[in-house]
C-alpha cells in the first residue's frame, strides 16, 4: 500500500532518559536509559531506583537487581492481584471475607482478626494498605485465591508476566522470609507501576487515619512521607530485621507520577529520606510529553469495500515518554500511515506508526490503530449506497 509521511518538526535537543514506549511490557534495556550525571548518592541502602510509570523509564538506579528480602513491600503484589480481582468482577467492594485460623494466626503488623470474623473487602483493603496487616493480607489472598499457597502461584506467575526476573515469593505478606523469598529494587518497581494504574489504589494509600470494626480500632499510615513530602500518595512500607527498612513510594505532580524504591535501608529514617532524594532529583530534573498531544487528532482513514467510507484512528495506548526538563516542546513527529485500508476493518488493526525523536534520534514509537469495526459490504448494500450518492440522499 503507498503511504504518505508527515514530519512535524519543532527544534531539537539532546535527551539522557528516554525508552521505547510500551504500555504493557518494560523494556530490558531501561538501565541504558539512566542519567549517569547525579555526582551524589542518592539512596542510603542496599538498593533504589526511580521509575516513571507510564513509560516505563528509569532516571536513576543503585544496585537495582540484586536479590533482597523485602518484608512487607511484598504487600504491593498482594495488592495489585486483589485489584484485578475487584476489576475482572472476582470480587467486590462489599464481598464480606471469613477469616480463617491460618490468616488469624498471623503475627507482626496486624488488625487482630479473629477466626471466623467477617469483614469487606473494602475493610481488608484498609487494613492493608494503611496498617500493613499481615491477617488482612492472607485472608485476602485466601479469598482471591482459595488458599495463600494458591494465591502465591498467582503473585509469582504475575511477577513473571510483569518481567520480573528477580523475584520469587513464598508468602503473600514478607512476614516469613525464607531464603527463596525475595525481589529487587527493579523487580519492586515495576510491581509498583502495575499497581498504581489501578487508580482507586490511591484512595487507600493516601488514608492516613481512619478506623474498623465501626471505629473500634484506629489505623494509622505507617508511610511518613503522607506528611512530609508534597504530592506523596503512596505506597507500601516494610521492615524485618533480614530485610531491614525498605520502601516504595509514589508521588505526583504537575501531572508526572514517579516511584521511588529503597530496599534495605539502615533506618526508617534513611529509608524515607533516600525516597525523598530520589524523587527530589525526578521531579527537578524531567517532564512528561504526551504524544497524543503532540500528534494532534488523525483524520479519519479511507476505507475501501467498507460499510462506512472511513474509519477512526488514533496512537494506541500510552503514548508518553520523558525528556528533561526544559525540552517538552522540543520533539520531531513522524507520522507514517496507510492512505487507505480494505474492509473488513477491526478495532484494533494496525493501520500506521508515530516515531518521537530529537535530533534525530528515535526516542518513542506508537501504532496507530483502527478505533472501529467496518464490515465488508455486500452487493445489495453497495447498490443502495451507490443509489444514494447518486441521487445525493
């Protein structure tokens, strides 16, 4: 098919950080991507990184992949399982979980649950997120996955799909941490971004009081940073003696969401300081280009043999990528697109490309997609159509 291709060009500019757009998956080549230019440490730990969700990037990085206990952080995976759940329609908000001896018998951080008490989901999310109940967590995972040992087949299968090649987990809450249950910074991360897309996430996380069993037993955030970092909303703790103090943490602002991950800090202290260095340096240092908004709206594509004469288009998924700060609006466009396509046409098909680069240099890449299903027009149709444009009805 001929095609036709539009440059768009605004200025260029050199850029450090930058990655392959990809919605679903995280490239393997994001450590290529890091700013190589911080001359201070930014992380007191075993490990850190930062992350930008939506695309993916890592702007910097300290020992990301070595394999280390994680204590409660493995509450992220726990949680984002139990969100695909509520979102899949497994589970609701008001489902009422029967808690069992097994998660009652949970020691550490917990809310107490007795055998056969009920509580929501809801509830148990609370208990979670702002508490890091341990109970809560299995009594979950025993909902979701009909027994904790079920539901950790499912956590390591997702950290698999996820691209997680450093993570292996024995239990849903990092209570008990055998040798064989562990993560990386990397790893941790990108469970993290997972999570997050799951938006109601935040209204758990941000909770910083807030009480059960009819405001019988107070919760308090065990994340510091709620009170102490600007545009902190989330999103998980964890300490153990192996484990030491480890930490997730996101933040947004001025529509850039990043998340900063601190393992085996010496201190809760440390932990909640390296995060905030770490998203100090993001939030300084890089912006967030849409691509939607730099490609503009894409005119309908011709369609032969269709139903419908045309059919809309547009990028496909996520479309932004980071450049830093002070080059947002200096990127180059190259849009390639088919002139026409031929009936039957599906939501979804792959009918052209955008290329995003500066000077030059490719830095992101989206489809372009058909936003609706044409049909092949049959004989009897086409004669009326050709009926109608004739007589101009």
């Amino acid at each position: 098919m001929k095609l036709y291709k539009k440059t768009i060009c605004i200025t260029a500019a050199l850029m450090s950080a930058v990655i392959l757009i990809n919605s679903a998956v995280f490239a393997d080549d994001t450590a290529a991507q890091v700013d190589t230019e911080v001359s201070a440490p930014l992380v007191s730990g075993s490990s850190g990184i930062l992350m930008e969700p939506e695309s993916g990037t890592v702007l910097y990085e300290f020992n990301p992949d070595e394999r280390l206990q994680i204590a409660s952080v493995t509450k992220v995976m726990t949680m984002l399982l139990i969100f695909e759940a509520l979102s899949n329609g497994k589970i609701s908000y008001s489902d009422m979980v029967s808690v069992s001896e097994h998660a009652a018998s949970m020691g550490g951080s917990q809310v107490y649950l007795e055998p056969g008490e009920q509580m929501s989901v809801d509830d148990m999310i609370k208990a979670i997120a702002i508490a890091s109940g341990n109970d809560a967590a299995v009594a979950m995972a025993e909902f979701v996955g009909g027994s904790e040992e079920a539901f950790v087949e499912m956590m390591n299968k997702k950290a698999a799909q996820l691209g997680c090649e450093n993570t292996h987990f024995c239990n849903c809450n990092g209570l008990d941490e055998p040798d064989d249950h562990y993560s990386s910074a990397r790893d941790v991360a990108k469970i993290s971004c997972a999570l997050i897309k799951y938006t109601d996430v935040f209204k758990y996380t941000t909770i910083w009081m807030d009480s059960l069993r009819d405001g019988s037993f107070g919760l308090s955030n065990t994340n510091r940073l709620l009170k102490t970092y600007s545009g902190a909303n989330g999103l998980k703790t964890g300490s153990t003696s192996k484990a030491k103090y480890c930490l997730s943490a996101t933040a947004e602002r001025n529509g850039m969401t990043l998340v900063a991950v601190v393992l085996g800090a010496p201190s809760t202290a440390e932990r909640f300081g390296s995060a905030a260095k770490l998203l100090d340096y993001g939030f300084a240092n890089y912006a967030v280009v849409n691509g939607d908004e730099l490609v503009g709206a894409i005119p309908n594509l011709a369609v032969q043999s269709g139903t419908a004469d045309t059919v809309p288009v547009s990028l496909d998924g996520n479309s932004s990528f980071i450049v830093k700060k002070g080059n947002e609006d200096k990127v180059e466009t190259d849009i390639n697109i088919n002139t026409y396509c031929s009936a039957p046409v599906r939501s979804g098909d792959v009918v052209g490309s955008v290329t995003f680069k500066i000077d030059g240099q490719k830095i992101g890449e989206n489809n372009i997609v058909a936003l609706a299903d044409v049909e092949k027009i049959n004989v009897f149709e086409l004669f009326i159509k050709n009926i109608k444009k004739y007589l101009s009805i």
